[in-house]
C-alpha cells in the first residue's frame, strides 16, 4: 500500500472522535442526561444517586440500583426469590405470554417486575419492596401481588415499617383478572398493616399508573414522589377524551398531585434514604416510662 492511500483509508479526526464517544456511552462510562442533554461521568452520577448534576433532572433507575441507594451495606435479605411467574390462561399476542417472559427474564436478569427483602435504612430495619420498570413495563401480575403481600405480612408479624418503591405501566393484561385481583390481595395486607398501627410509606417514581395507583400505590400513611414523576390512573388522552375539555400542562405530576392533596411531599431522590429513616424514626413506638411510685409519709394518729 502507497503512503497516499494509507491516508486516503484513515478516517477523518471528526470521525475517530464521533466513534470513541459511541463506544465510550455503549460502555457506560458516560451517561446522557434526558433533559438537558449533558454527558456526564456515569460514576459522579451514581455517586449522585443518577440525579442530573447539571439540571437536577431525576434518571429512571431500577431496582438493583434502587436497594443500593437505599439499603445500608451487607444488610440486604432478599425474599421469595423463588417465586416464578406462569401461563395460567395460555395468553398469547403477537407470541406466547410464556417465551415474553423468559425473554424477559433473560434479558434483564429478573424473575418478575419486583424485588423484596430486609434490610437496614440508616441502621433502622425496614421491608422493602422494589419494583423494576424492566420488567415489561413494571406490571403488576400475579408475582408482584404475591411478593409483596407476602412481605407486607412479614413486616406485621415483625413488627417492621414497609416501604414499596412503584414504578409501574399498571396491572399486567396478559394475566387478565388474575392480575387485578392483586390490588385486593395487597390492599388487604396493608389494612392488617395499618390494624396493627405499623407504618406503610409507598414512594412513587416515574411512572406510577393503573391498577398500582389505584390500590398500594395511595394507600400510606405518607405518601412520597419524586420530582416530575408521572403519576396517575388512566392515560391524558383517555381522560381528556372523556371530560371533552384541555387538561393542564402539569397534569399527572408529582407537583399537581401535591398540590391537590394526593401525596404528602416530594423528596429529591437525594434526600429520600435520610428522609425515609426520619419519619421511620419519628413512628417508632417510645420506651415505656419507668413506673413513679409515689413516695408516702407514716402519719401517726394521736391517741
């Protein structure tokens, strides 16, 4: 090969610095922010919790990260790993509900669209329930309901807070009643949670909708969002249909919910690991004062 055509072959400066960009982002060495468009250094962000340094913009994240966020070192449990989903009504769309789930499972390495366990917040322990929008689109089925009924009713036999992190498309329609019938099973563990005056913190991220919002989702006894988050029940152009009238701009977000008295607070994801130990402190029954006995005086009675 001639000196000329070696130059003639070499890729342009522009070029050289367009694929190592590529390959650097497809490595995960730089992060993309959503909403301004800022790359930043993949690990400033996790040390951030994957909140945007440049505009404070909330990445989604999911669920492992979300435990490592929350859950102190070394102290996490998980629970019920070995529950798998089925194919109890053999649904099938453009393939069969069963190779959409092993597909799915393959490709992100879970069983189903949440994890539970215990573990320690601040030294405090706490079940936990997280759910994984991965997981074809964090649906509520069959799986979900029973872990994290399943986890609520360990939280009250333990005497322990719960928290559940939501993060879902809504119930899952491959499964059909078989999947709504969750919003009853996990509402009625948290009622036996609330009878035995036990603390229930959901914290709603982007997106909750459906079938979760309309059942644990709103059910705490605080309930927390994180900023911009989309949450709702039905799709905005379901509902403006409907109504036959403009919703706001800001409809569905954690801002417009506050305001209209859905959620109690909206907790930068930086701040939520410290506020969640707070209000856990805060809820935590108070020792038993010890017991005054009142000191007595002998009275003699004269004769």
């Amino acid at each position: 090969m001639s000196l000329f055509d070696w130059f003639a072959n070499r890729p342009k400066s522009g070029q050289i610095s367009q694929e190592r960009q590529e390959r650097e982002i497809a490595d995960g060495l730089w992060t993309k922010c959503e909403a301004c468009g800022v790359l930043a250094y993949t690990k400033d962000l996790r040390a951030n919790d994957m909140v945007c340094l440049e505009c404070d913009h909330h990445m989604r994240v999911y669920s492992d990260e979300r435990i490592r966020q929350l859950i102190d070192a070394s102290t996490w449990k998980a629970l019920d790993e070995q529950v798998r989903p089925t194919d109890p009504l053999k649904f099938r769309d453009r393939k069969p509900y069963s190779d959409r789930l092993r597909e799915t499972q393959d490709k992100t390495g879970l069983v189903d669209a949440v994890q539970t366990g215990i573990g320690q917040l601040e030294g405090l322990p706490v079940a936990l329930g997280v759910m994984d929008f991965r997981f074809m689109g964090g649906s509520m089925g069959s799986v979900v309901g029973e872990k994290l009924t399943r986890l609520i009713e360990r939280g009250t036999k333990n005497r322990l807070p719960v928290v559940i992190v939501c993060a879902s498309g809504g119930a899952r329609m491959q499964e059909g009643m078989l999947s709504l019938m969750q919003m009853a099973k996990i509402s009625g563990a948290l009622e036996l949670h609330r009878e035995a005056k036990l603390l229930y913190i959901p914290v709603l991220t982007h997106p909750t909708t459906g079938g979760v919002t309309a059942s644990f989702a709103m059910l705490g006894d605080l309930i927390l969002a994180e900023p911009k988050a989309t949450i709702g029940f039905a799709g905005r152009r379901v509902i403006e249909q409907t109504l036959r009238e403009k919703l706001p701009d800001d409809f569905q977000t954690s801002e417009y919910l506050l305001d209209h008295g859905f959620v109690d607070a909206i907790v930068p994801r930086t701040q939520l690991k410290k506020t969640l130990a707070s209000l856990i402190r805060l809820h935590q029954p108070s020792p038993a004062s010890p017991m005054v006995v009142p000191r007595t005086e002998t009275v003699h009675l004269g004769a």
